[in-house]
C-alpha cells in the first residue's frame, strides 16, 4: 500500500511540476534575475557553503538547489517526480548554474548518488510525503560523510492541528496516511489539475529528532520560528521582511523550526 501511494503521490508531482515554473508563487523569472530563494532559518543554520558539497533532497524544480549553487555549493538535487527534474534542469540551464538534478526516490539516493557529501539539505514540505521518518533520518546519515552536517528547516507539525480559519481540528498526535482529494496547487489553487489525490503523513519534532538520534546523528540545534513563508491561515500578518506571523491578537505558535546535526562517526561499519 506504501508504495501504491508513493506512486499516487507521484504522479500528482509529476503534474504540479509542469505548473509551477509558471506561477507566481515560485517566481522563477525573479530567480532567474538573480534572486535567492533561501530563507532565515536555513541560511542562520548552515551558514557559508562555498566549496562544500551539498545534496537537496526532495528538491522539486530545483530553486533551493540552484541557489545553494550560486553561493559556492557543489550542489545536487534529487527528485522522485521526473517532471520536476526535468524542470530543474532547464531552469538550471536558463540561469547558467551548474548543479546535477537527479531522479529518484530518498531511499534510493545513497546507493544512485553513490557518495558522500558535506552537507544534507532539506526543506518546506518534504518530510509529510514520507511515510517512515526513521527510514529518511537513515538515508541522511548514509550521505553523509564523517563530519558531514544536516540541515532541515520544515513546517512545524503543530499547524497540522489548525485549519485555515486558525481554528483547532485534529490532534497533534495523529498518527497514519492522510488522504486529500481537491484540484489546483498550493501555488496556483485555480489550476486545472487531473491528479487529484495525495496522501501525507505528519512527523511530530520529537519523532523527527529521535530518528536522527537513531540514526547516529549528533543533534547540535534545534529553533522555532514565529513565522512562515506564505498565508497558512486566515488574518495573518505579513511583515516588512515578507514573513508571515498570526495576527489579530492571536496567540502565536511556531510555524517553522529547523534543525541542525552532523555525522559525527569516523568509522563507517559502526552502522
């Protein structure tokens, strides 16, 4: 069954692909200007990536991945949706930076990529089409290279709780497969769409961070943001940096955290 919706979760990818170079939500054409899609917490957490090789997973077109390349990172990205490799390579080419996008699902990386890198990055959206946390903590650990470091900046699972209205629907503890059904994207909620059924499974922080524990990941940060990048919910404020913090009044709750670990072993057959 994981795989059948690993296949559903696909397909639909492989068709937001093909929509979102265009939308204005990703504004490629302000990337391809010289623009930087990278943001606070990533940026505060990895710091200077000049000469350091750097893998992106889950990467979708490719923006992150290419603007870790214009700041010196020997960068690649990898993908389950070949659509979205696809477009990653052509935006890669349109703004003349060299990075690698290869296809294939997380836990195939280790052994398609078939090396280490100094640096694991992975970002907004990607852990909730991951079935097994412990399986992607694992991957992680095996691409990295003794010393080697994660970074992870995420949607903080509590706003899973809340629906658009900020209103309280469902407990944080939820466990199991999602399954949504609706047309559009996040990115363009007007566009016509023919695969319409996903599947999403929320990892809580403390699920995430004992997984990279487990996996032989030395934690060494962990921050919450008051912040998000988009509208989440009804009423939010958008501040002078172009953040997004509840507004009216409402209590705030962390909307995005990151996480910093390194791969502390030496020796390799400790696994």
């Amino acid at each position: 069954m994981a795989d059948e919706r690993a296949e559903t979760n696909r397909e639909m990818w492989d068709e937001l692909a093909s929509i979102h170079p265009e939308t204005d939500f990703y504004d490629v054409s302000g990337f391809l200007a010289g623009e930087s899609t990278l943001h606070e917490p990533e940026r505060d957490h990895l710091g200077d990536v000049a000469g350091e090789s750097l893998v992106h997973l889950q990467c979708h077109i490719g923006l992150d991945t290419l603007s870790w390349a214009r700041e010196g990172a020997d960068a690649v990205g990898v993908d389950f949706a070949p659509e979205a490799v696809a477009a990653a390579r052509g935006i890669a080419e349109q703004a003349a930076v060299d990075a690698e996008f290869v296809c294939c699902s997380v836990d195939e990386a280790p052994e398609t990529l078939d090396r280490e890198f100094d640096v694991v990055f992975t970002s907004y959206g990607a852990l909730v089409w991951l079935p097994d946390i412990e399986a992607w903590a694992r991957t992680v650990a095996a691409l990295l290279r003794p010393g080697g470091r994660l970074c992870l900046a995420e949607f903080h699972p509590v706003t899973d709780v809340f629906d658009v209205a900020f209103e309280p629907e469902r407990s944080y503890f939820d466990g199991g497969a999602r399954r949504f059904e609706g047309t559009g994207s996040y990115a363009d909620p007007d566009a016509a769409t023919d695969q319409n059924v996903s599947y999403e499974w929320t990892h809580g922080l403390g699920e995430v961070c004992t997984a990279l524990v487990n996996a032989g990941l030395s934690i060494e940060r962990v921050s919450e943001y008051p912040y998000t990048f988009f509208e989440r919910f009804e009423g939010m404020v958008r501040d002078d940096r172009g953040r997004y913090r509840i507004g009216d009044g409402r209590p705030e709750i962390p909307l995005v955290y990151a996480i910093s670990a390194n791969e502390p072993r030496r020796d390799r057959k400790q696994r």
